[in-house]
C-alpha cells in the first residue's frame, strides 16, 4: 500500500467502522441497575439523594421538601485504551491481522460502565454513600433511628435490588461520551520517532452510589430463608417521617457461582423438601461476569 493521507484516512474510516460496530454489538447490563446522569462539570454534587418525594393531603400551604440535605459528589474521570500499528504493516497491506483488536476495543469501550457500576457493589461494604454510613450497612440513620440494608454474614455475596422507579441503587455519570482516534500524521512524533500508527479510545465519565434503600446485600446463603428476610426488610423501609417508602425488590444480582442456587431459589415449581416455592418469579435473575 502506497502510504499517504488518503490511504491513512481509509484505514482509519475501516477501523473505526470495525470499531462501532462491536461497540453496538454488546448489550450493556448496567443501565438495569443505574441511573444515567449527564455532566457538564469536572465534579457533580447530588444534594437530592436522600429525599423521597410523596403526595400528600393540599392543607394550608405547599409542603416544600428539602433536596439540599446531603452533598454526595462524584468526580470524573480520564479513561483510554490504545493500540499502534506498525507502519511495514501498512505498507505491506497486513493491516487486517488489527482487525481482531480493533473490535475488542470497541467491546472493553462498551463494558467499561458495566465494570465501573458493577465494581461498586463490593465496594458498598466499605465505602460511604450521602449519609456518611457504607452503603450497605446495618445502621443508616433514618428519622430518629437506624435501618440496615446489609444482612450479615461472611460468604459469597448477593444482592436484591428494586429497580422499578426512576431513581436507581446506583449513578453513571457520563461527562464525555466514547471517541475514537488516532495520530497517523507523518509529523506525529510516534510516526516520525517509531514509525508507529496509534490509535485509541477515550470517554470522561464514573460511577457513584444512589440511593441505599433500593439495594440490599447479604453475605449469608442465598436460600429461601435468608432471601424473605432481604425482601421483608426492603418492603419495610420506610421514610424520615415514618411512612412507608414503597419499595418493591425485584431484581436478584448474584456472581456466576451463586447463579445454580439463584435459578433454584426463582424458578423451580417446588422447593428441596416438595412445597410449593413461594418465591418462584418475584425477582429477576441478573447473573453478573464482573462480580465473579
């Protein structure tokens, strides 16, 4: 291949085709558990979390709820992934042994937000969320006393969430989306210096934690008992006032070696012992790679 700025740029209009269509080509698994929030900023202060807006009774005057009770931020951050080419493989039209490691990049580019929200679910053991409290924990502090959303124990984790309102357990915030790139200009100083292609990915953004309440965790046996007593404890939550949130768990996140155990707990007819399983679809299985 004769090179110069029309070939350099075809190969670029190639890989970056190759690279769209593997990014597309995934299904993305964190947008069921996270809310997606645009950012304009270097660092974005959630001051609503915390506050559950309900109806009530039109008495006198407007009852105005208070969205600047707690300052959570969450900071962006640079993410890349970049690969080069060897300029004797342009030459010698080899290009397309980068065709294999064009379209993963376009896959890690498409995951890289499952990693992130995913990653976080082991980090809400000790890591605070916008009361101060670890985001699973055993004493948020609600009205006058303590809520736990962290049912103990010291195996395997699991976790049921309620997914169901626009509000989600957790926050991606996208401050720039993926670009694809490359520096292929002769006076590119990988070019001129190493005789070196580079192209690469890039995108602005993080993960935080949204509201506890709409996540549980447990690290005792995921069986039917230690399950009703996540699910009793989420239908129980209530407000700062002392009135039922109206939470509704319905979505089971377990790692690839809980998934037997999961399937058993959500889909058989009958338990171990021939009753009727009483829990049979009142949650949806997700079973995530990236907490394996």
């Amino acid at each position: 291949m004769v090179i110069n700025q029309a070939s350099l740029g075809a190969v670029y209009k190639g890989f970056k085709t190759i690279f769209n269509e593997a990014f597309h080509a995934v299904e993305p698994l964190y947008g069921k558990v996270a809310m997606v929030v645009p950012s304009s900023v270097r660092e974005e202060t959630h001051s609503w979390l915390g506050a559950f807006p309900k109806m009530r009774e039109w008495v006198g005057e407007r009852h105005i709820k208070n969205l600047q009770m707690h300052s959570y931020s969450i900071k962006n951050k640079d993410w890349e992934v970049t690969i080069e080419v060897d300029r004797n493989d342009m030459e010698d039209d080899s290009v397309g042994v980068y065709r294999p490691i064009v379209a993963e990049l376009g896959r890690v580019a498409a995951v890289h937000p499952d990693e992130l929200v995913f990653g976080l679910f082991p980090q809400g053991f000790l890591t605070a969320c916008y009361d101060g409290q670890y985001f699973f924990d055993t004493d948020h502090p609600v009205g006058g006393s303590t809520v736990s959303n962290f049912g103990g124990g010291a195996a395997t984790a699991w976790y049921l969430l309620d997914v169901s309102k626009a509000v989600k357990p957790f926050i991606f915030q996208s401050r720039r989306d993926v670009e694809f790139v490359s520096k292929d200009r002769p006076d590119d100083e990988s070019v001129f210096m190493r005789k070196k292609y580079v192209y690469g990915v890039d995108r602005r953004d993080n993960a935080g934690f949204g509201l506890w309440q709409l996540a549980y965790a447990s690290k005792d046996t995921l069986d039917a008992a230690n399950y009703g007593n996540a699910r009793a404890a989420m239908l129980g939550f209530k407000d700062g006032e002392g009135r039922p949130i109206g939470i509704t768990p319905n979505l089971l996140i377990v790692p690839p070696s809980l998934e037997a155990a999961a399937r058993e707990l959500l889909m058989n007819e009958r338990d171990a012992l021939g009753a009727v399983n009483k829990w049979k679809n009142t949650a949806e299985l997700l079973v995530v790679p990236w907490l394996g």
